[in-house]
C-alpha cells in the first residue's frame, strides 16, 4: 500500500501556519505561541526574544521579560541534546522526564570522578551537603548569580579539576542541580542579551519546581506528541536528532502515539488534511526553532543557501523567510541597521515585505546592539 503523500508546498504550509509566521496566525499569547513551537532554543539569549517577537501581533521585549522572570509562565531549562531551552510548564516537564533525566545522571556520574581524583575523599557526602547549603541559600535570599552563592558560602569555592582547568566546586554543584531540575535560570545579572543567569530554588522559582516525576517512556510520548504537532511530517531521523534520543527511544515514541508514516515523515494519526496556504515573510534569528526543527531541511532550505547561513557545527543563523521557505540572511550593523541578503528572486512584494519587517526590528531593538553567539559564514559580508 502506497504511504500517504504531503508535498513540499504543503509541508510549507503547514510551517508557516503552526509556526505563526503568518500575519493571521501572530499572537501576544507567550504560552500559546511557545507551547505551539514546543519550545525556544536560549543558547543564545537573543533567540528567546527575537523568535517570540517574531511572532507577536504587537511585539514587545518587555512582555517576554514579564513571562520569563515575573509571571514566570516560561522556564529556562537545559533539555534535548543538553541544550538550554525556554518552555512551558508542561512541555519541561515533558522534556526534563524524556530527556534531561539522562543527561544529568551523566552530570552526577562526571562530578563524582571529578571530585574523586581532585582528592575529595568522600564525594557523595561532599555533593550532597553542598546541594543543601546552595538550595537553602537560594530559598532563603532568592535567585542569585553563582560569584554570590561562592561569596556567601565560601568554604564551598574549592577547586574541582577537570580536564586542563579548575573550577569552583559550588559552580559545578549549581550546574548538576540545574540538569537534576532543582535549580532553574533566573533573570540574567545584566540585560537580557546577557547569558549569564541568576539561580533560583526551583520550589520557590514556581510552585512545585519541574513537576510531578513522569516515566522516561510517558514523557517521550508526550514530547513526542508536542513535536510531530509543530513539526511534522518528519522523519525518525530529525526526531531522533531533534531530541537526543537513541534509535530504540525514538521507534517506541513513535509508536506510542500511533505515528503515521508519509511519504516525507510521520504525522500525528488525526493529521493527514490540508493545510491551506498562507503568504508569510519573516526574519527570524539565529537557532530559531523553525531552521532547528529538523535535521534533513530540503523542504525549506537549499544547500547553497545552508552553506551561507550555518556554521561548521550545525547552527543557523539569522534567516529571511518567506512563505515557508528560507531565502536569505540578516544581520544587525552596528549603527543599528538591519542588513539583509536574499539569494532568491521573490518577488517584489514578498521584498518589500521583507523590508518592512527589517525596519520593524530595527524599530524593535531601539539602541541595543548584539553580536550572534554563532555568527554564519554570511555575516561578516553583511557586516563590511
């Protein structure tokens, strides 16, 4: 029997529609918009603001700001692939059960023999009364940036060896308790281009942390779900890269939520209908979730435009969109100009469009300047 087919030009529809990159789709709903994408890549700081802002129908920094750090409707929290994500309740929940639970027990492991052969003689005891010291810290003076938790518990500053370095061992426990989900990022200590957070307890960052424990396969089930509704058709392949699962994971996640396999990947069982299309132009930034939503990306993505617009290890950078597609590359001067690149013709209206967009976020950024944290091989033509 012949798989289901899903052309190109659908799955592009679908794309520029579930990831609100259409004007009728944009929305000031944070949680929605995030819980729709599943979730924003935060290893560069900038991403968070830029890939929300995108898709706002009145975009405003501050309002992403509020969600992250006073409403707090929005976790940051390492997760697939040991990347540092922003989320919803729900969907870290999802992701700490499916996926950060085996990257910290690594942590764990790793600290343990770091400890062991820097001469701690007993380590557990050493990892366990620190933890408690740290989070009885943050419970009781709120978040705080590590140089401060060493400042007050300074008999907690001695150096761990690991590899050619040192580093502080309060700096190494706080990081264990981040994977573990006892901590979560709060505000950076500088502007929110900043990367370096403040930590939080998360018991008192939100009521009830993280979440109920899940079973790694529930969980898997769940992220799985959330990601075949963003992204899907995709392949086991840009499943399994996308969330840092191996190939046994992956086939029984699929197979828990009943996957239907297309000719170009796997949908969800109630999701084989059209998808009208919709005319969309974007400039999204470096890491956004729709360039990193799946690793094979011929249906949006040719690769000359791949080889100007990602850098040796993968990452994406700053990309013009338009109706689905990736056609050419941005980058913000340091007057403060947006300057652009399209490697396609498309056409005048979807140019001007793109224009537009690149004055909005030029509007948007007032006098903020940032350098991308992975700069693609386009962006030093379009900063000369």
């Amino acid at each position: 029997m012949a798989l289901p087919s899903i052309s190109v030009a659908q799955r592009r529809a679908r794309l520029v529609t579930r990831h609100r990159l259409t004007p009728a789709t944009r929305t000031d709903d944070l949680s929605a918009l995030v819980d729709d994408l599943v979730c924003l890549h935060s290893t560069d700081p900038v991403s968070v603001y830029l890939s929300a802002a995108a898709r706002m129908a009145t975009p405003a920094l501050s309002v992403v700001d509020r969600a992250l750090y006073e409403d707090r409707t929005l976790l940051r929290h390492h997760a697939m692939r040991r990347t540092l994500w922003v989320f919803g309740p729900s969907h870290a929940r999802l992701a700490h059960h499916a996926a950060t639970v085996d990257v910290a027990a690594v942590q764990r492991r790793n600290l343990q023999k770091q400890l062991t052969a820097g001469g701690y003689a007993a380590p557990e005891d050493t990892v366990r009364t620190a933890r408690a010291e740290i989070h009885a810290l943050l419970r009781a003076e709120g978040p705080l940036p590590a140089r401060e938790v060493g400042l007050r518990l300074p008999h907690l500053t001695t150096m761990v060896p690991i590899g050619p370095g040192e580093y502080p061992l309060h700096s190494r426990v706080l990081l264990v308790m981040g994977f573990d989900g006892e901590v979560l990022r709060a505000r950076p200590t500088g502007t929110w281009i900043n990367g370096q957070y403040r930590w939080a307890a998360a018991d008192a960052w939100v009521p009830g942390g993280l979440g109920a424990p899940l079973p790694k396969r529930e969980a898997a089930a769940g992220l799985t779900r959330a990601y075949l509704r963003a992204f899907g058709p995709a392949t086991r392949e840009d499943l399994k890269w996308w969330a840092g699962w191996t190939v046994a994971v992956t086939k029984a996640a699929l197979a828990d939520v009943d996957a239907v396999e297309t000719d170009t990947g796997y949908v969800l069982p109630d999701d084989l209908d059209p998808v009208e299309p919709a005319p969309s132009v974007a400039l999204l930034p470096g890491l956004d979730p729709s360039t990193m939503g799946w690793k094979q990306r011929d249906h949006y993505l040719s690769p000359e435009i791949a080889a100007q617009l990602f850098d040796r290890n993968g990452n994406g950078g700053p990309a013009v969109w338009v109706d689905g597609a990736i056609v050419g590359g941005w980058v913000q001067r340091k007057d403060g100009r947006i300057a652009m690149r399209l490697f396609t013709d498309v056409g005048a209206e979807a140019k001007a469009e793109a224009e537009a967009a690149a004055h909005r976020l030029e509007t948007l950024l007032g006098e903020v300047r940032f350098t991308v944290r992975f700069p693609s091989p386009l962006q030093p033509t379009l900063l000369a």
